[in-house]
C-alpha cells in the first residue's frame, strides 16, 4: 500500500500527464488507498493472460477480408489498418478533433444482421493522454472506473496492451476484445463488440480481427532522458533525468 502511495505522490508531482489523466489517476489512487479490495482488482486485471483463439487460418481470414486503411483528421499518429470480413460494412465516426481525456471516435464498422440476434461491431476511438502514460495503466483505470469484468489480459509491450471484458450496455452483454496502444502522446482503443450470443461462433474470427489492426507510423514523443518508477506489477512513470524533477516519496 506504501508503493501505491508513493506513486500516487509520484504522478502528481510530475507534468508528464495531461489535466483529465491527472484528475482519472487521482481517482483511481484514491479508489484503491481507500479500498484494499479495490488494489487486489488492480493487480487482477492482468493475472490471467488473453486467452487465444485461433481455429481460423491466416490463409482463410486473408480469403474472407478486406483490409481498410484510414488517417483520422490527418493526423499520423492515428493512422491505422485493420482487416475484416469483406461482408461488414465502414460506419460513420462522429469525432471532428482529438480532446483531452475524451475519447473521440475515429472508426466505426458494423457486421451483418443477425437473425434474433444483436450484430457484432467494431469501434476505434483515441484521446490525448499525454508523454509518458503508459498503456497498462489506462487500461486499468478505464475498466476499474467503468466497472467492467476483465476476463483476461496481456501486455505486448509498455504501449501495446490486449484485454477482453464483459460489457453491457442496453441490456446486451458482450464480449469484447480490445487493444489500448499509445502513439505520439495519444491513446488508442481498438474495440471489437460481440454479443455474447454469438461468441462460440465468432470468438475466433474476433481474434483474428483484432490481432489485424495496426498503427501504421510509429511516433515517439520522449522530450528526454527519463528514469523510470515501477509499483507493482502495474504500471510505471518516468521523469526526466535532469535534476529538475524530483520523485516525492512517503516518509512516514
């Protein structure tokens, strides 16, 4: 708990982080300080890896999809592709501009109507986070603010992390299997919606759309040498190495 404290103090007191993610980090700090159930639900979250599945070929998911390609408001660091079923069709996105820690969507695509059954969709959102954000840590203060059941996740790398949760919303629950990336001080959400009614026969095809999506221009935004703070297994802030910038611990 004494780690948490300190990083809470860490991340407060340095200017890596953008208003709304400070205000996002000191409620999620002051969740788990305050609530020991809440720091084990932290820690939880990345436990138990993504599970895989895989019963779709690349060879077979190449034949059936079409990849799309899209550089939201011109913007670089949000250019991406992805591959889906070439029988999903490319919704409207309803974002004009990229804010601070609100999400704006910049793609939307929608799978065939189902028969007595809700259609699978995708939705690719991102928001501006700030320099050294980690990709861990928004993960896990968007499922703990939001209330979400995880059910597994795994983490590619400091700015690449896989979830799938469980989600409802308007009385239908779905599964959803999510990539949170960072990209030139930007969080990116690729999020693929499906109902639970159709996961044992779509679970596989959801994977192999997922694990499709890329950014396609890496931009790195680190102004400076940093040193790195680590709690936990959780996530980590940097700091430049400089001697401007000072790490405030707990000394009690």
């Amino acid at each position: 708990m004494n780690q948490l404290k300190t990083a809470y103090k860490g991340v407060v007191s340095m200017g890596y982080f953008t208003r709304g993610w400070i205000m996002t980090l000191i409620i999620l700090f002051a969740t788990v300080l305050h609530h020991p159930a809440a720091a084990n639900s932290f820690v939880d979250i990345f436990s138990k890896e993504i599970p895989v599945f895989d019963k779709i070929s690349d060879e077979e998911f190449n034949t059936l999809a079409r990849t799309y390609k899209a550089v939201p408001f011109d913007d670089k660091s949000l250019a991406y592709e992805i591959k889906l079923p070439k029988i999903w069709k490319e919704g409207k996105s309803f974002g004009y501009s990229i804010s601070e820690g609100i999400f704006t969507d910049i793609g939307r695509y929608t799978g065939p109507i189902k028969f007595n059954k809700e259609s699978s969709y995708v939705v690719i959102k991102a928001m501006q986070i700030g320099l050294q954000a980690s990709a861990k840590i928004m993960a896990a203060s968007t499922f703990m603010t939001n209330g979400f059941t995880v059910q597994g996740a795994t983490a590619h790398s400091r700015n690449h992390i896989e979830t799938l949760h469980v989600e409802v919303i308007k009385g239908e629950t779905y599964i959803v299997r999510s990539l949170f990336l960072i990209n030139g001080g930007r969080l990116i959400v690729m999020a693929y919606y499906l109902p639970q009614s159709s996961w044992m026969d779509e679970r596989d095809l959801q994977y192999r759309v997922v694990e499709s999506f890329k950014l396609q221009n890496e931009i790195s935004t680190k102004i400076t040498d940093t040193k790195q703070y680590d709690f936990w297994d959780i996530a980590s802030v940097g700091y430049p190495k400089n001697g401007s910038w000072n790490l405030a611990t707990n000394k009690a």
